[in-house]
C-alpha cells in the first residue's frame, strides 16, 4: 500500500538543498522537501546580547515564519495584526535549541549568528526543513566568519551536524516525513531533531487523536532515526560542493 | 546517593491538590509539587469560538502565565511588555492539548471550557503541575456543567484523566519529577504527559547540553510513566472526595 | 437593619494578613478582607530608574493585576489583549503614591522596590485590600534590605504606616469596607488611604448615581478614619509575629 | 502675600469660554484657564455601544490626550508608543464619569457621544479645565441632537450642569486653581468636580509630601465649592449667548 | 467658472500664518488654508539620535497627526489604536524629508529638532499647511537656537524656505490648492514642495480615476509652482514682524 | 561612462517574470530586476471587506515586506518589533493604488484580491519590481476568477497594464532603474508608475540632495517613460506563455 504521493512508508521526500541563495547573507540555502520551500539565512554580527557580554562565549539563535500565501489560504501577517503566534514562537524556539546542540560558544567566541527560516511554500515538515537547512546556512556562516578572522584560528563553533524528520501513525501505519495531507490525517505526529551520529536532540511528540503506546513511539523512533541517517547524507553532500 | 532535598530518583516531590479554592470558578485547584504552587481555574461558558460554531462541538483551551515574584528574580509583566513570550505560547499550547486529548467534544456540546493556570510559585515543573491540576479543576467543571444542564444526561465529555511529569539526567542519573536547581543542571529534560491508562499524550524531550541516546531516552520513559501512574492516582483521589 | 453579610454599617469583614506567603519575595503577604485575597509580594532591587540615577534616593512603585477568573466571570488577560486596561493602570498608580506617603526616599538610598499586587479572589475592595497588604510586604522588605546592608545602618526608610479602606453610601445609609454586591448598588463610592496616625494620603470619593453633598461626604470620611484605624492595628499585630 | 502670577489664593485664573471653535464637531469649546489651552468636541453618533444596545439607554465617554509640545518638554507620542499611559487613562475616565453625572441615560435615547478633550497647551490644571469646557460642548451637542430629532421631543437628556477645579496647599496656604508652578509645589493638591448646584460628583485629594488631616481637607474643599460657582456662571454665560 | 467657494483655479485660499501661537515651544505657528488649521510646534533638544551621534551633524524629523474630529466624522485615536496608520506615517516622513531639505546638517550641529504638525480642523490640504507652517516654526526654532548659543555663532543652518500646496483636474480643469470637497472628487491630486526659488523637492501626482497624460502633468506643475511662488511670499511676510 | 554595472543610463537591468512559482496562490510571480527579487502572489477570496459589502464592487489591495535578511545587513522583522514600519506603509499602499488603477471595480464583482509582495533580495527598486510583478499575479488571478465563473462572464476587471521604474539623477546624469549602489547616491530619485499605454498612474519624485528643477524633471519622465514601455512588453511576453 502507497502513500498519497507513491512513497513506501519509509521514504523521505526529495530534498534539495540550495546553497548561496542570497548574495547579502553569510550562509544562504534554499531547502525544500517535496513541495515545502524554506528559505534560510544565517546573518554573523559581532558582539553578543546584553546579557551574554564579556562571557567570551557567542549566541545562535533563529526566527521562523511563513509567507501569508505560503500556505493554502492566506494567513494574515503577523506584522499587520502586531503580534506573534504562539505556532511561531514555538518553532523558533525549537529551530534555536536544535542549532545551539552543534554549537560550542567558547569556539564561537563573541559572534551571534541569526538563522532567519522563512516558509516560502507550505507542505507539511515545515519546521524539519527549516531546522535541515539552517544547519547547512549556519555551516557556511561559520565557514565565512572563520575566514574573516572573526573566530580564532583553528576554533570550530561546530560540534556535529543536526537535521530534523517527522513522523507520524497514518491509518495505524507509522510513517516518514509527512507531507500536508499526511500531517493533517496523523493520529501522531512526532518532531525528531538527531545530531550527525544518530543521537536525540529534541523529540517531540504529540496525540493528535488518540493517546499512543510505546510500541508505536518506539517505532516512530526507529523510523525517525533512519530518516535523520539520510538528511545527513544529504547535508554532507550539500557542502562536499565548493560554494557557489 | 540522594537527592538535593532528599528524594530518591524516582520519587515525586509532595503532591497536593486542593479543590474548590475559587468561589468563582466552576472548577478550582491549587495544586502543588513540592515548592511549586499553580492556581487551576476552569471557567464555563456556553457558546464556542466562531470557527467552531454549528458544529455541535464544544472546545477547551488554556492559558498559562507566571506571577511576576513567582520566580526568584522578579519578571516583568507580559501585560506591561505588551506581548506574549515565546515560552508562555508554548506552555498554554501544550496544557491546552493536554487536556483536550481526553475530551470527547461531541459530548461536550457547543460549550467552552478555559483553563487558567497561572504560577504563584515556581521550583521547577509549573507546566507539568499545570496539567496535573487543570485536569481535576476540568472534571470539577465538567460536573458543574452536567449539573447545571448544559451537557446532555448521560454524555461523558471526559474520556479519561491526564498528568504530566518531568523527567530528566542529571550528572547522568535519570531523575523524576525535577526541581528548579535540578532543571537548570539537567543535560537532558523531558515533559511527559499520560493519561489515566498509561498512554502517552505528548512526549517532549530536550538536550539542554549533550544530546541523549536510546538508552537514555527509554530509561527516562519509563521513569515518567511511574511518576504518571502516582499521579494519576492522587487525583483520582482528590476527586473522590466531595466538593468543598 | 443589617446588611447582606450580617455586619453593622460601621464594621470591618474579617481581615487577615499571612506574612511569607512566597519563598521569592523579599515581602509577601496574603491578604484578605472578606473573600477577597491579594497577594502582595515587593521585590528589592539595587539601583533605581534611569531618571533618578545618581540622586542618592531611592523608589518604590507598584503593578495591580486580576487573574482571569478572580471575578465572577472571567475576564481576558490584558497580556493577550497587549494593553493594560484603564482601571488597572489608575488603582497601579493610587497604591504606588499611597505606599510612597510613607517613605524616605533618602533613607532607602539608591534601592528600587517593587509591590506586585495580584488579585486572586475579588469581592469588592480589592484596592484598598492591596494598599492594606502591600504595606505589610514593604515592611518586611524594608527590613530584609536592612539585614542585607543595602540601606544604611539606622536609616529608617519607612515614616509611617499606610492602610486603606472603602466607604460608601448604600440605600441612604454610610457603610464602611463594602463588599461586592454593596459597592455595585452603592450612590457614593469613596476609597480612602490614611497614615497609621490616622491623616490622610489619598481620598477618592466618585457619586455613581446621583451627586452627594457636603454632609453626606462628612459621614463617610468619619466612617473612614475608624475603618483606617482598625486596619491599622491589624498592620501591627501581624508585624509583630516574627517573621516566618 | 500674593501668587506667582498676582491672584489671591481664592481667585480662579482668566477662564473664557470659545463656542463652536470647530466646523465639524456638533459642540465644540475651546476653554482657557489662564494658560492652560483644551479643545472640547463632542461627537454624536447615533447607537451605542454592543453592551449597551436595545436599552434604549445613551452612552457618554470621553477621551483626554496632551499634544506632545503641549508642556514645556516635548512630550512622546502616545501613539508612537503604542500604548497609552496610565495618566492619560486616568484623566479620560474621570471626565466621561464627570460627564455622565449629569445625563439622563434614556432621555438620550440609544445616542452616543464622545468628548475629545485634547490638550494644545498646558499650565496645571488641564483635567479641570477640560471638564468645564467638556460640559458646555456637550450641551451644545445635546441641543444639536434635539434640533436633528435624534433625542424624543421634550426629552431633557441634561439633569443639571458640570464643572471642575483645583485646589491646593502650597506652603501651608489652601490655593484655588493652581497653575503649574503651584502645582509642583503643592502639599497637597485636590480635583473637585461639582454640580452646578454645588454638590459633589468628584472628589480626588492626594497628599504629594505631607500627609493633609481633616481641617486642612475642610478648608480645601470649602475653597472648591466657590470655584465651581463661578465657574457655573462662566458655563452659563457662555451657553447664553446664540451659538456662533 | 468659478469654484465652489467662489475661487478661479489657479487661486489660493486665504493663507493665515500665526507665529508664536504656544508659549512653551521654540517655534510654534497656528496655519490656515481656508478652513485648514495645522499646528505645528518645533522642539529643539541638544544631542541627535544615536546612529548620528558623534557626527557633528544635527537632525530634524516630523510627526504629522489629526486630532480625532478635525474631520467631518470622528476617527478613532491612534494611541487607542496602538498603533499609527499609513496615511499617517506617509505624511509624517513627507514634510520630515521636505524639511530636511533645506537644512544644512553640519550647520545646525549636534541639535535635533522635531516638528510636530497636529491637523485641529481638516478641509483638504492638510500636507502642504502642515509643510509650509513647519517651515516658520523651524525658521523660529533656528533663530532661537542661534541666540542660545546651540548653533555656532555665523552658522546657517536654513539653506532656503520651503512650502507646498496641492493642485488638481477637477471635471478636466487644474486647480491649486484643492478644499475636500475637490479633493474628494479629483480625477488626478498631486502634492508639490518647492524651495523658495522655485525648484521641487518632491512631486507627488496620484490618479485617483483615470491616468494622466504628460500635458495634464505639466499643466499641474505649472500650476503648483505659481502657488509655492505665493506661499513664499507669505511666509516671509510672517517672518518679516518681530515675534511675539 | 557607463554605469556600475556596465548599463548605458537609459538600459534596464535583466529583468525576469516567473510565473506560477507557488502551487497554492491563484496567481503567483517571482519577478527579479536585477538582483532585486520578488516574490508575489495574488490570493482571491469570495467577498468584500465590510465597509464595500453590498456595493457590487470589488477591491484589490497590497502588501509589501522585506525578509530580514533581504538586504546588506540584517533588518528586525516587522511582527518581532510588533509594529509595521513608515516606509512598509507607504510602499504597501503605493502598490495597491497602482493595481487599482487598471481595476474595474464592477466587472470585478464582490470579490477581494490581495497581492503580497515579499522582497526575497533587495538591490534597488524593490517597489517598482513588486507593482510590475504584482500585475502580473494579478491577471493570473483574474484569469482564474474568471474560470472559477466568480466573474461574470464576459466581465474583464482589467482596464490595461501597469508597470513602475525608478529613475534618478546620479553625478548630474539622469539613469534609468537604479540599483542600490546608484539609489544611496542619487540626487533626485523618482519612481514612476505607468499603465501599458504609457499615461501615468503614480510620479513620485524625491529631492534626496539638492532640490530639482523642471529640465531635470522632465528628463527623468522620458526615461521613465521608455523604461515603463519595455517593462510592458516583458509583461506581455511573459503573460503570452501558457500558465506553468
């Protein structure tokens, strides 16, 4: 039995990930799973906030957010109704901590780095693609501000590769990397944030319907680290390629 | 070895929770673990939010916020800031789901119930005291509803019960239901929200410092269903008890 | 002729103030006139605004809030609405000068503190409860700063005591502290702040029906004064338990 | 011993009264006391609030706002803020209470109107100033509504006049109408709002050093009540002459 | 053909400038344009925001906004909003940029000067009132400045006069200086800045209806520098009296 | 001399139209004058906002933002600072005039299009790629409109095309569409908005340095006229090819 768009339960999507997409940012990749598109940009300023100066140590942070057409019907902006959603704020949030597992501060010294993940379309796993990419972004931003002398030299703020899949029980059926009409009909769906070597960052999952067992947590599990295994193949071979 | 104020690894702090503290209130606990003391209120009114009406359904949301001195250092307001941070979203979010995964909406009819857990002092775990006591203001609520006629004879909006519990590997020992100073040094933190029957109803987990492996992950599972299935029977408890 | 809860025109409802409600605070203080609870906590801090930096003077002020559901129905929370309501802001202030008629700015040197009353059960005069209380707080505050040495030894930033109660006229007659249902049918409405030796710090008469004239406004201050000085010994017997 | 601008201390400021100061208001005054400069409109619109419809009631409410060079510092847009102040708040609610003092809720009929009392230029007093000018503003909105048949024929919808001033103890001496210079040295300093029959619809005290005691209350309130008679018969003057 | 309020087209309406019309600003003027009214105060304050600061150069910004019934029908205050709306910030931006054209930066040195246009009656024209009165105020401003010895003694920092006007095809024929009525039914409105010797500083032409063609647009300009020529003349004869 | 690029004065930049670049917006652009790209998409719903509903008419509007790091350094986002930007406003509204202007409100019906304009990279003339682009989405939209029968048939809401350019004086030299470079230092910058047949719909110029005279002004128009005539057949030929 297929899925909705021909793929065995534990296919990802095709995933592409773009990089140099923009001429102004340190790091630049346009990702997209299937048809969800992400624009994610890594901005290196020197010094740090308020309350990080004089640490020695660096910030990462991230800001999620979606086109009001990036999805079926138009959403207002959240700039126009002057407030930022909670969805929002929790991706950000998320996008954040993912990146800041693979970061060591001290390496990093006093540079924050800003991943800007922008939704350009919308098909489910918009927040997986958002982390999978700005991982990348964040590579090549700490590559330029190496090569600015900005960070010490033979430092690396970078700890390990981090991608992120979701999962989800369709029909009983655990399954990889949910597109839209997946996501909508999960009766489980679960966020899996893995470092490079297959550890957990953040696992998150949630009973959209019916509460779930731990058979099929585990096997939500399983099923999220080999897609993690292969977003990581994908990542490395992104930046195997001299930058455009 | 013990713990910081004496509990062995998996024990919960003293639970209590008390009933019917708002004479306002359709339903209203203070509940508390250990240091930590949330304000449940459950308010019930009849109607339910536009997107949702004609339906025949009804809707329960919740709201999550901290006294300013609830913590150690005095936080400012979110009604002075103007806006919502990031990390009260996430938490109402997370009690809202919570508590609508054992809710039967048909049964509910077109009536809505809000949950307002607001923190009057924080040690650690507001968000899993949050759901642990909003659940039994809810089932206050509820019996007020059936009381008052607003649910159909025989209807039973509430399809189970539901806590939540923290869990986390503290200098690498798995550790339940965790304090503030034993969060903050927490390597790996996780929420795990069950229902009554020892399902799973959200499962987030976090690497604040070096990312965890199966191994880890399974031990701190298994720790939480425990804490949940102790919860679970105190607020049966609690509830056995006539209504203040 | 008695009134709905039974006291005579010129009584009191039962008050209590419990000292160290919080762990937090530097003061806390649960406070009750009747069923109406305030928390009052009052945070030290070194350092004082910006505009009074360098004036070797000190500053306290104050924040009034409800919770939701302290009311009989529930109110949205002026964090989700991203704007403090009028009301909120003219009692923040009124409790904020009432509590500064009583300090030495110089005495209190260069420290900031902050009263946070939170109304947890509402049932008429929740201002002048919060005056009443908050004074406790900031007493006891006063005296965690002195133990700590951040006020100079024998400076005694606190000149006075404060208190306040309402008085109103009710079917023709005065009647001291109103309840809720008192203070909505009543012609007059008058809160009054007083001093420990019983002057006054603030009076705020409003004629909510008809206008009242100079005899009428007699009888309610010198129902008042009585109140104030009643609410003053309950201040003193409470401060002089020690301190939990 | 003579004020800083020549006035005995029970001698009111120049105050004149300037009918129909705007084409499009349907009441519009532009009020002096002495320096102080307040525009009055009164908006009438037919219909009342959601609260208050099919009571066949009015609604009365005012708003108060300083331009920002009003004062002798320029003063930050509120609307630049984004938030309006707690002053602003305060002063906008005691107008409209003091307004709706003196309205007959159903001789209005289900009509609303709103004062605009906006501040041009500043020099203490500027709440009273704009409760005087308020008054006679609304009064000519009042006659506006019955000549266009808005209010039933016969229907009176004003019970009676408004008026308000200041009073104060500055150096121990009770002053009537203060101007800024007063203002901020003032002791003690009093907002009276009465009827044009002399009785009281406001009555605000605030001790700004000292704590004030029952005489010096006495003789302020006593100084008050000549102020608003002359000020009734400015309102009076002024409304008899043909509108402009 | 003449006008509805009697003009030929290429007619102003009677201009009205009133100096020192606030006694606490550095510059302050009362504009008419018939029954246009702007007050536009200047505040002169040392130092320059913090992106210019340590320059040597001053800066001059405007704030444009109308007082809720200086319309035919009352607009909802921007502060009660929260925020500003387009209209508002466009025209704010305009008359700041119209301004700063005729400044000399280092002339003026590290002084800031804000214009704030308050539009207290509105019949079209609004803009260019509030430019060409902004222009006095700002020459005042300048002028008192100089004599407080803020500006270096020689330094100009006025290098020419400014002023607008708006011109129109109303049922095919241009007219200057449009009321609200031909504002309202104009097939093409456009704004129009000159110096004092002719020259533009911005040309705004919008088509409300139908586009324009290359000799309306000419026609338009001709017509706007004919006004701006008129508008400089009474400007100078505003400046020309000793200041109040 | 030719230009920073190597343009003659009077060249566009490459400029390209991507139609159907979203798979969920009725019409959908990304249009890149150069390095500036843009993405816009045109989203149709049944109905009118309220204060059109029941006219029969139409309405056609625009919203223009920048991602944070379109741009050299990195811009705050709008929804995080909570409040939309004066320059945001202005180039929002300045879009949706232009659309307007080749709307036919009628044959439109009662049906809303929104087209958002999200600069992806800015390099100059952001404004003026959006209303080209946007024009575009639009007539794709309402093709789609058209076969969705939400028109009438045989009802043709489009009135003609419509296309913007800037041009700017830069060293004395008048150049057509400005990069970023060119726009910091133009003297004069102008953004012209033209409809296909080569009339004007918006001409906005701006004195950034010294102030212009008509010889200058005029020559700017003819290059904006010519530009305006190129973009028109790059809207054709794009608009010729079968939708993606």
């Amino acid at each position: 039995m297929s899925r909705i768009d021909g793929r065995t339960p534990e296919q990802l999507r095709p995933v592409t990930i773009e990089r140099g997409w923009s001429k102004h940012a340190e790091g630049s990749v346009l990702v997209s799973f299937g048809d969800t598109r992400v624009l994610c940009t890594a901005s290196v300023t020197e010094g740090v906030p308020r309350w990080r100066k004089g640490s020695g140590e660096g910030w990462v942070t991230a800001e999620y957010a979606m086109l009001p057409r990036s999805t079926n019907t138009r959403g207002d902006r959240e700039s126009v109704k002057g407030r930022i959603g909670g969805r929002t704020h929790e991706i950000s949030r998320l996008i954040g901590r993912s990146l800041r597992a693979v970061i060591d501060y001290k390496a990093l010294g006093e540079n924050t780095i800003v991943l800007d993940c922008d939704v350009l379309q919308a098909d489910g796993g918009t927040r997986t693609a958002a982390i999978t990419g700005a991982y990348v972004a964040l590579a090549d931003a700490v590559e330029w501000a190496q090569q600015k002398k900005l960070i010490k030299a033979k430092a690396q703020p970078l700890t390990g590769a981090v991608s992120a899949v979701s999962v989800g029980i369709v029909d009983g059926v655990p399954l990889l990397d949910l597109c839209y009409e997946e996501d909508v009909r999960a009766e489980t769906d679960m966020n899996v944030v893995c470092t490079g070597d297959g550890r957990f960052v953040e696992v998150q999952g949630t009973a959209e319907g019916v509460p779930f067992d731990r058979t099929e947590l585990n096997a939500l599990l399983d099923l999220a680290v080999t897609g993690a295994a292969q977003l990581d193949g994908i990542q490395r071979a992104a930046l195997a390629v001299e930058r455009g």
